[in-house]
C-alpha cells in the first residue's frame, strides 16, 4: 500500500479522463454536478486531488457518465507501467495517422497484464461499448499486485446476493469485496455485475485501491442454514453444498477454516463410511501448485459428520468436535481472518 501511493503521488491521467492541460493539477477543483451530500463527494475529490481522475471540464467532473472499455484500458495501463517501471511513457508519442487514440495502450495491456483478453484486436465499437462493473473490477484485479488486496472482511464464498462462484469473475469480485474495495451498492452488498460502471464508482474504487483508509469493513451473513433434506435431495450433485454444512455444524472445522492458513477442498469424491456413502471434504493448504490435504472429513446424505482418524485408520463421529484453544477461539482472535477456499467439482 505504501508503495502504491508513493508512485502514485505523481499519477496523471490523460488520454479523454482529463481536462484540458490549461487546467493547473494544483488548483483545488469546484465541480457543480458533485453535491456536498452525495455519496460520491469524498471520493471524486480524493481522486481528482492525487491526480487519478480529473473532471470532464473545470466545472463538471459527470459522476453518473460511463466509463468505457477503452478508457479503462487506458487507466489500468497506466496504473500497470507506473508500477512496473516507475513512470509512464505511454501516450507520449506522436499519434499514428488512422489509429484511434487509445491503440497504444490497448498493445501494451495485451502484452502484458491482460493476455487472453484480446483487447489488441479490438474495433472501435467494442472500445467504446461502456464498460461492466464485473469487467472493470477483473481488470483491475489483474492489474495490481496481490498484495494490493490483501483481505479485512470475512467474505465466505457464495454470499455476495448477485455472484455466483462459477462466474469467470468471482475471484476477482470476492478478493475485492474481501480488501473493502468494493461493498455492494445497497444493504444487501448486492453487485449487479452486468451494470455499467460509473466515473463516480470508479473514483471510489481509484480511492480505496490507492489509500486505506478509504476502505470499507463490513461482513456478510452466511446462507439459511442447511438442512438434512438439502442434502438428500441434492444427492452429492453439488460439493459446495456438504462442505457448508460441515462449517455450519462443526466449530472446529469453521475455526480452523477461518483462523489458520487452512482451507476446505471438496471435488466430488466418494468414500463408504460404515455403510454409508458420503462425500470427502479435505482441510489443508491451498499451494500454487497443489493442494496438500491434511484433515480428511467425511458428509453422508443424512447430515452425519465423520472424521478420519490417520493412527487409527477408522472414522469415528465428529458432529460436535470441540472448537480451538480458547486464545485461537473465534472470540478471541482479532488477526486477520483467512477466508474459505472451496473448488466445487459437480460429480456426474
């Protein structure tokens, strides 16, 4: 964080995000379309003063206007090089004739941070379509390093209303909601991914990826608890399902799962336990090149709980395992909590 805002002392953005260069960065800008009491006023000036946004006159900043897809290329190159290099070069040299103003940045974001995009080989319609608040928040996300988005809220996957967990872009959503980046638009921490994104809402995001303070602490609820007929009927059909039914009914797997680096793995495997088919969630560390199980749990389709027992090698009932020490309890522990990890693998 700190890095960040050093290098970003100095950011100016230009290429249609700017006024024109008579307007000194230094002068304290009055817009008429940003009222004292909207919810957006902190925001635009704390982006126009460290020069991340400026407004579309001297006089109007157009919070409710679109941002499109190119201009948030152009924003993320320009956030990318800074960080990578120190300084910005792009959009310094002289324009080629035919090209849209845009194209250079839309190469280097294609060779460097969003290969697979295929932004380079976007036309002009595609550029100047408005860009999803989905699309932005993935893009951004790729952009910083992850240190940039290091987690304050418990988010556990499948509770923000709006985002499911087979979405392309929940990874980037969840980390974001998980940093305080973004909160939702309403009481519910609704998303609305397929919305276009605003100038005002990217001068919050600009706000709180910069600075953080800015950044929101909140906590979602879990679902309605799970029941033994969910279960049932589901029929091993979707993993996620068993491993928050274990979380909800054993303390110590939630505390191990949101107070150690552990994490819960549950692909759709099968195992016999006493006669009874049930589905394996494992609990252990989620590497980047594999995931090493250590605790090995067991769900049947009416709600029993099993654990292994790796000395003994049997399970034995595990319902009401007791939670952690007390200093590791979920009352006493104010670190920052890690959050779930679960790849849902649908069985055939």
């Amino acid at each position: 964080m700190k890095k960040l805002l050093a290098i970003l002392v100095a950011f100016t953005v230009l290429c249609g995000l700017a006024v024109s260069a008579s307007v000194a960065a230094s002068d304290e800008p009055v817009f008429s379309d940003v009222p004292a009491d909207s919810w957006y006023h902190i925001y635009v000036y704390t982006a126009v003063r460290q020069e991340l946004l400026r407004g579309k006159t001297a006089t109007e900043f157009a919070p409710e206007d679109n941002l499109t897809q190119a201009e948030a290329v152009v924003l993320a190159s320009r956030y990318h090089q800074l960080l990578d290099a120190g300084e910005v070069t792009l959009g310094e040299a002289e324009p080629v004739p035919g090209e849209p103003w845009y194209e250079p940045y839309l190469v280097y974001a294609d060779s460097t941070f969003l290969r697979g995009w295929n932004v380079g080989v976007w036309g002009e319609a595609v550029a100047s379509e408005p860009i999803t608040r989905e699309e932005f928040v993935a893009m951004f996300f790729v952009m910083l390093p992850e240190s940039e988005y290091a987690p304050i809220n418990m988010i556990l996957d499948g509770t923000i209303p709006d985002v499911s967990m087979s979405s392309v872009y929940s990874a980037a959503i969840y980390s974001f909601y998980r940093a305080g980046i973004v909160a939702g638009s309403d009481t519910e921490r609704t998303f609305h991914p397929n919305s276009s994104i605003t100038r005002a809402e990217v001068a919050a995001i600009l706000s709180r990826i910069t600075f953080s303070s800015p950044r929101m602490e909140f906590s979602l609820p879990v679902q309605a608890e799970i029941t033994v007929e969910q279960l049932t009927a589901d029929n091993f059909k979707t993993p996620q399902l068993y491993v928050d039914y274990l979380t909800e009914n054993n303390p110590a797997v939630w505390d191990m799962l949101v107070y150690s680096d552990m994490s819960a793995l549950a692909d759709g495997s099968l195992e016999s336990v006493y006669g009874e088919t049930c589905i394996l969630v494992a609990l252990g560390t989620d590497r980047e090149d594999q995931f090493v199980r250590e605790i090995w749990y067991a769900v049947s389709l009416d709600g029993t709980i099993y654990k292994y027992d790796p000395v003994e090698d049997e399970w034995y009932s595990a319902g009401n395992e007791m939670t952690m020490p007390k200093e590791l309890s979920t009352a006493n522990n104010k670190s920052t909590p890690h959050i779930v990890i679960t790849r849902s693998v649908a069985t055939k």
